[in-house]
C-alpha cells in the first residue's frame, strides 16, 4: 500500500486580505472619533499603512483592521503588526501579512511531529511547507488534531490530503 500525505502550509486568500481592508478604511472614513484627524489607512506595495494624528488612534485604526480580518476568516497569527512610530506631525504603524512557514516555525513544527506523534509518521521540509507521510492514514489525522491542540506561533493549514 502506498504512503498517504499531506502538507502544510500557512497561506492567505489576498482577496480576504484585500476586503478587510476596503471594510476597515471604509469605517475609518466614516467613524465620528476618525473625522478630521488625518486618520487612515491603505495598502502601499506589499505593506499596509496606518496613518493617524495620535499614536492611540493609530492603535485603533490597528484594532479596527485586525477585527475585519477575523470576520474574514483570516487568523491574526498571520498579521505581522509593528510598532507605532512617529513620522512627522503623524503617526504611523507598518503592518504586514506573512505567508509561508519560516524555516525555524518548520524546525519546531517538525520536531513536534517526531517527539509526541506516531513513530511510523515522517516529516520533511520543503521550501516554505512541510510534508507529512505515513502508511496509516489514522495516523496523519492523529498529527493533524497534535498541531491543532498546539499553540503555534504561525496559522498553518492542511491540504493536498492523499
């Protein structure tokens, strides 16, 4: 019997993306506590920028962007959010999406699999994903539950299940 498999991977619909902020720049423009302050924000290059007067408002305008991406159904372990800096009379807080799974997230990823799952369960880096084989196919949702019940520090996914 051949080996079953799946990957993981840590991807992000750019349509999803792209929709939260429409939705989060619209109530910016709209919110009273956001009129005439300068307040916004806007995707610049594969950067998005928030711009505010104060550096709480900017936090806000973060909170605002960060609520839309959850009831998109986008994980806010794949926001890579920075710190609010000053930029002239406004501040400014760079956000972006990361996708893909570094090599240290792979390394303890993998290293999860080999010390709690099955024995008969093999993992390998490829690239940004990892793939996951085994004869047995209870065993590779055995290890798909594992990394559900873990609290990793990046959003992953289970495709190409064979």
């Amino acid at each position: 019997m051949a080996d079953s498999s799946f990957d993981i991977v840590s991807k992000v619909d750019p349509q999803e993306v792209a929709n939260a902020l429409n939705q989060a720049s619209k109530e910016v423009e709209q919110r009273y506590d956001f009129k005439g302050v300068g307040a916004s924000i806007e995707e610049s290059g594969d950067k998005i920028l928030i711009k505010a007067n104060s550096e709480e408002r900017a936090k806000a305008i973060l909170d605002v962007f960060q609520s839309k991406l959850v009831k998109r159904g986008i994980s806010l372990k794949s926001l890579d959010d920075g710190k609010p800096f000053a930029s002239g009379k406004e501040f400014r807080i760079e956000c972006k999406i990361k996708e893909g799974i570094s090599q240290e997230h792979a390394k303890k990823i993998n290293k999860i699999i080999r010390d709690e799952g099955p024995n008969s369960v093999k993992s390998q880096i490829q690239g940004d994903e990892l793939r996951v084989s085994s004869k047995s196919r209870d065993d590779l949702q055995e290890i798909q539950s594992l990394l559900k019940s873990k609290d990793l520090e990046v959003d992953v996914q289970f495709v190409n299940y064979r």
